[in-house]
C-alpha cells in the first residue's frame, strides 16, 4: 500500500512539473505571436518551439490559434512554416536514433533554426511577394534567432552544471539579448495605456542597481530602452531615460529599498520634465511607478533571489569556498595515503621483529663452541630439544633460571652454571625488547589515531564550507560598514547562506561589542533583509566571534537535576548545555568511570573539550575521536568517560545524538517513550572509537530526556507518568526524574541508589 501510494505521488508531481511546462511553453507563445519587432511580426515564438524539446508541437499550436484569433494568419506564414520544419527535422533526427551522436546539440539546433528560417524565409518570400526591406528583415532575423537559440541552450547547461548563471563573457551577452527579447514581447503587451515591458524593465533596473549599484541600474535600463525600441520606436525618446535613472538610484541603495525607488521616480519625473511632455509621458511615468510599488513591496531578500535565478553572478568569494573545500578534501586524502603508508610500514617492521624463540637464543650462545655440541645436537637432538623447551617454560613461568632448575631439567650438561646465566640474560634481553617494540607499537597506533582525527577534521570543515550556498560580498561590506560607523575598528563580516536557504552573519571584532546589542541586531537585519535573533558571542585568544541567524521556527527550554552517589561531594557526572548559534543548541553529558573525585575529573574533562570542539564546528563524532586519543594519552592512570551529545537545530526541528559508551536517551512524544541508545565502548579504552550517531525529526510539544546510568528505565516510565499527568516544565520534571531513581522508584527512599544520578529534560516549541 506505502509503495503504491509513493509511485502514485512521484507520478502526479511529474505529471504536475509537465503541465506546468506545457502552459508556460503555450502562454510565451502567445504572447511572443501578438507582438512585433519594428513593425513586424516576432519571430520569439520560432526561438520558443526551437529550445521547448518534446513541447516543441504546443508552441506551434499556440502560435497557430493565436494568429487565426488576431487574423495574422497570412502573415505569420513565415513564422509558422519555421517552426513546422524545425519539428519535422526533430522528430526524423529522433526516430532516426540519430540524436545521441550529436556532440553540441545547442550549436546544431541553431544552425537547424537558421536554415529552416531562411528557407522558409526564402519560400514565402517568392510566394507572396513581399518587398526587399522585408525580406532582408527576415534573413538578418533568420541568423539572429539562431544566435540566440545557441545562447539559451548554452546559458541553461551552463547552469545545469555550475547552479548558477554566471553573467560574465558569453554569457552576460545571452542573458541581455535574451533580456531584451522579453521586453520586447511584453511591450506588445498592453492594456489602458500600461505597457508591461517597460513595468518589468523598471522592476529590474530597481533590482540590479540594489545587487550591482549603479552599474547594474545602468545597464538593465539601457537593455530596457533596446527591447522597448525594438518593440515600438516611437516609445524610445521617453524610455531612454531608464538608464539615467537606473544610474542615479544605484548610488542611494544603501538607504534601503523604499529610499530607492523614490529615487527612481523622483529621477524619472525630472527627465520627463527635461524631455518635454508628449502623448506617452503620463503611461511612461504609470509604468515606472508601477515597477517602482512592486520592487518596493517584495522583500529585499526575495528579490535578490529573483534577480540572482534571472542572472546571478557566480561571485569570486563562492569560488574560493570551493577552492578551499576541495583543498581541505585533498589534504584529508592526502593523510589518509600517509597512514595507509605507515600501517603498512608498521606491519612490515612487525614481521621483521619476530623474536627468536628463548632456546635458540640459549643454544647459540652456550652450546655453539661447546666440546658436546655434536654429541647433543647431532645425535640427540629430539630429546634436547624437549629439554631446552621445559627449560624455557621454568624461565618464562618463573622470571628466571636456577642452577638448580638446570641440573634437575639437563643433569647431563657440562656447562650448567653458563647455560643458567645465560637464560637469565637472554630472558632479561628478550623482555626488554619487547616491552621496547611494544612503546613503538602503541606509538604508531596513536599516530594512526591521530591521523585519522585529523582526517575527519578536515572532511568536518570541508563539509562545513561545502554547506555556504552562496556569500554576499555587497551585504558583508555594509554589516562591516555599519559597524565601523559605531566605531568598532578591525571588524571583519560575512554574510552567507547555507544549504537550508537560512542566512547566517559571522562578525569578527578585536573587542566584544557591548552596546546596545539589540538595536545593532535589528539594523543588521535591516541590512540583510531579514529577521535576526540576538547573536551567540564566543571569546577566544582576544577575538570576540559573533553569530547572527534568522529567528528558527522552534524555541526550547531546558531543565537539569542531579545528584551525587551517597551524597558524596563530588558526582562523577557532568553536564553542559550550550548555544552554538540561536538555532543550535547542544547539550554534553559525562560519566566518568567509579564515583567521587577522580571521576568528576575524567568527565569534566571530557565535558569541557567537546564543548569547545563543537563550538568550533567540528562534528560530535570527531569530537569525540579527538576526546578518545587525548584520554589515552594524558599521561596519569587509566582514564575512561562515556559521552552523550545531543546537537539540536532548530530551524529544521531536529537533534543528533552521539554516544560512546552512555546511557539510552529519549523522546517523550504524545505521552510515548522513545528510546535512543548505542553499543559504542566509553572513551579511552579502545585504540579506535567509532561512536554511534543517529538523527530525528523533533516536533512541537516533544521533550528529549537525557540521563545518566543511575536512572533505569523502569525509573524513568514511573516518572514519566507523573509528567504526562501533570504537564510538567522541564526543571519539574528533571527533578522529578532524578528523585525517583534516587529512591530506585520508591517513594518512602526505602532503596537508595549507589549511582550518581544526571538528567536533562528538554522541551521543543513552535515560534507563534
């Protein structure tokens, strides 16, 4: 039932994506059929039946009824025959199986456009009569549209591969004559004196001066003025003001969107006043102000969105985030190669210590120059042999070889005293290299570790710079502008999207900005064009870091309890509980192995440098790598800590869970428990540690219970039972939690727990 329902959704989003097609292939259509180019029919509908693929055939009947409607039937002939040619063409290259072998389908499907235009150019031509300033109209559009077929084509593959549409080189001249084309279509399009090319053009001209300033405003607003012209010459004298205007508002866009188009108007108005007022004045200056509200009312973010899918420029800031993501990726493979290398080496080296067994060490020593020598080894060389290997087992069993041990195993032997100081040598040498090669051995495991740390460090910072969807140098440079004005030297800003579409704004300050820090928060959401929460501030080394982030969708609030094991002065347990960023939230818990001081230290430990490892954006699971070689070599006793942390988003209402060796974890959803556990072995025992992570989807009114090995289970569901029936906070509860297994579920106390006791409750909420 699950499998046909899903195959019955992927089938009608599909279907849904190719109507959605459809009618925008047959609305572009239709429009591009009723408008002209200097005074003749547009051949924009050829270009849309040329690069729509299988729509190619609703594009031809669009244009059909649309010329029977408007009785252009005869002279869209021209028109109508290219587009029935470049579809036949298509449809014999697919059936000829022909179509795979074409390497560059965008220059083919121009030159097919051109040829079948000028043909039928040609044909209608002769047919119909038509004078020589329209047939070398048609030939010069003829190669025009190819061109611009040839561009589309290109600009959208471009775009397939880089995600972007770079509007430098070639492609900056695709998207303007394809800019243009469009407004010369809708200028066609117009109704009670608004002409809806020169509405669009005004939008756009307002857009790109805020993302690219003044010369973005400049050049759209010329582009404008062409697709108009083009369209309607007569329109030209008053629209060639769009490119001033552009010009003179791109230098006020600091001053915010509303400022911006005032300025816009206000500029238009005035180049109106110094053109001289005609017929078209008042629809011209309709038209701006109807682009000026719409540019006006969208959000700034939404229309930098806009513009950046229309022609977004890959910025040099992006590149070098890949650059550097795949160095950070070729450097991690490059210290996987050396430990690779070095385990390999290491086995090597391994195979060549063989030691010599403790008898043969013996016998080379005292039987080589001895006078009996071919008597025992020659002749009796079974039954010295034994000798020798119940000689090894006294030496090896008891530390050492006795005169004694030797006359009672070997009474025959001539050399009895040598042949026991001699093992007791030999035996005192093979220990002490062993023990030697064994410091080297756990020497080369720990570099390994370290190695392998250090790779995932490095793949945890790729992936973090791989998540930077896009920076914006324009809106980083304002934030730092902005806070230089307050007077805060040395400030360094970025502003940056990440995958999730969600901007984040990391500032860099020598000193910590004490101000009022929630106006500063407010005019940065200003800048940026969106809401912010108050930022999360880490200190370190004399930089103060500060992280601004949209307002997440959910909100928690948290509640911890604990006791020590018979009300000792010191819990083995730790918890923290910190703010990556206000849509990050993480909580840390340690159980160092026993109770009392030396277990607090071991978690505290713990505790203290994964919170410092995932404040710095390094994963829960190699934090806990890093943790687990720290542990084996801090140099006093044996160490041991489990580890239990819990990462929760709150943008997309989710936590990650990591665990080495902690208690299970829960999630209390409609008054049901959820459990959450690992196998992994706590931190500090094994060479290598592999923790155990798991990601899942919280929801409103979910609380995620974390607690240490003092609280069982059967505790926990007594407890929980109280909570749903009371509605409890979470400080209530964790309280509530922690009394219970201090009691070991009895209410009397009658059964003391001997365990330090830590829980942590924690509630999600919708942001209203």
């Amino acid at each position: 039932m699950l499998k046909t329902q899903g195959t019955t959704n992927v089938k009608n989003s599909v279907s849904a994506k190719f109507a959605t097609q459809i009618i925008v292939v047959v609305v572009l259509s239709i429009l591009a059929s009723t408008s002209r180019i200097l005074g003749f029919l547009s051949p924009v509908n050829v270009i849309i039946a040329s690069v729509s693929g299988n729509w190619s055939i609703f594009a031809f009947c669009a244009s059909l009824v649309t010329y029977l409607v408007t009785g252009n039937l005869t002279l869209g002939l021209f028109e109508l025959s290219s587009m029935f040619v470049i579809i036949g063409v298509k449809i014999l290259v697919k059936n000829g199986d022909r179509e795979n072998k074409i390497k560059d389908k965008g220059l083919s499907n121009a030159f097919l456009t051109t040829g079948a235009m000028v043909f039928c150019g040609v044909v209608t031509s002769v047919f119909f009569s038509v004078d020589s300033y329209q047939f070398i109209f048609r030939m010069m559009v003829s190669i025009l549209c190819g061109c611009v077929v040839y561009f589309v084509q290109s600009t959208k593959n471009r775009a397939s591969v880089d995600g972007v549409l770079d509007i430098n080189g070639i492609n900056g001249a695709s998207l303007g004559i394809i800019y243009v084309l469009i407004i010369t279509t809708l200028s066609s399009v117009g109704f009670f004196g608004i002409n809806l090319g020169r509405i669009l053009g005004a939008f756009v001209v307002l857009v790109a001066a805020g993302k690219y300033k003044h010369i973005g405003g400049a050049v759209c607003g010329a582009l404008t003025t062409c697709g108009v012209i083009l369209c309607s010459p007569e329109l030209a004298k008053n629209t060639l003001l769009l490119a001033t205007c552009g010009l003179i508002c791109g230098a006020f866009v600091p001053m915010g969107q509303v400022v911006t188009t005032l300025i816009f108007i206000f500029s238009s108005v005035v180049s109106l006043m110094a053109v001289g007022f005609n017929s078209d004045t008042f629809n011209m200056l309709t038209d701006i102000a109807i682009g000026g509200v719409i540019y006006a009312a969208i959000p700034q973010d939404i229309g930098r969105k806009l513009f950046k899918i229309l022609g977004g420029k890959q910025n040099a800031i992006d590149i070098v985030g890949q650059t550097a993501s795949s160095r950070l990726k070729f450097t991690s493979g490059t210290l996987k190669d050396v430990r690779k290398q070095l385990l390999g080496i290491s086995d090597e080296l391994n195979r060549n210590n063989s030691f010599k067994p403790l008898g043969i060490r013996v016998k080379c020593e005292v039987c080589q120059d001895c006078q009996m020598n071919d008597v025992c080894w020659k002749n009796n060389k079974k039954k010295i042999m034994h000798v020798f290997k119940s000689l090894d087992e006294k030496a090896q069993n008891n530390g050492h070889l006795s005169l004694s041990d030797v006359n009672e195993t070997f009474p025959l032997c001539t050399r009895s005293p040598r042949l026991a100081n001699t093992y007791n040598t030999e035996l005192s040498n093979m220990i002490s290299e062993q023990t030697s090669n064994q410091k080297v051995k756990e020497l080369r495991e720990l570099l390994s570790e370290q190695l392998v740390a250090m790779e995932d460090l490095l793949t945890d910072l790729s992936y973090k710079v791989e998540k930077i969807s896009g920076v914006d140098a324009s809106l980083s440079s304002r934030v730092k502008s902005y806070l230089a004005k307050l007077g805060f030297a040395g400030v360094k800003a970025c502003v940056y999207s990440d995958d999730s579409k969600m901007k984040r704004i990391e500032v860099f300050t020598p000193s910590q900005i004490k101000s009022d820090l929630v106006k500063i928060t407010v005019e940065i959401g200003n800048i940026v064009g969106c809401d912010l929460e108050l930022p999360v501030t880490s200190k370190v080394e004399g930089m103060c870091r500060m992280v601004f982030t949209e307002s997440p969708e959910y909100s928690i609030k948290s509640g911890v309890a604990q006791f020590t094991a018979n009300d000792d002065f010191y819990s083995g347990d730790t918890i923290e509980r910190i703010w990556l960023s206000k849509s990050e939230y993480a909580i840390v818990l340690s159980d160092g192995m026993g109770t009392g001081k030396r277990a607090k230290l071991d978690s505290t430990l713990a505790v203290n440098l994964i919170t410092r490892f995932v404040a710095s954006g390094i994963s829960g699971e190699t934090s806990l790598k890093l943790l687990n070689s720290i542990l084996r070599v801090k140099g006093w006793e044996e160490s041991f800590a489990t580890a239990d942390i819990a990462l929760v988003d709150l943008y997309f209402g989710s936590v990650k869970i990591v665990k080495a060796g902690a208690a299970p974890s829960y999630i209390l959803r409609d008054e049901v428990l959820i459990r959450i556990e690992g196998q992994a072995f706590p931190l500090g025992i094994l060479s290598e540690t592999t923790p155990v992570n798991a990601t899942y989807k919280l929801f409103a009114n979910d609380k995620l219970i974390m607690i240490s090995d003092g609280v069982s289970e059967d505790v926990l569901k007594k407890a929980v039972t109280e909570i749903n029936r009371h509605k409890l906070n979470p400080n209530n509860s964790a309280e509530l939690i922690a009394n219970y297994a201090k009691n070991n579920g009895s209410d009397d106390g009658e059964k003391p727990n001997n365990d330090d006791i830590t829980v942590c409750v924690l509630n999600i909420q919708m942001n209203k």
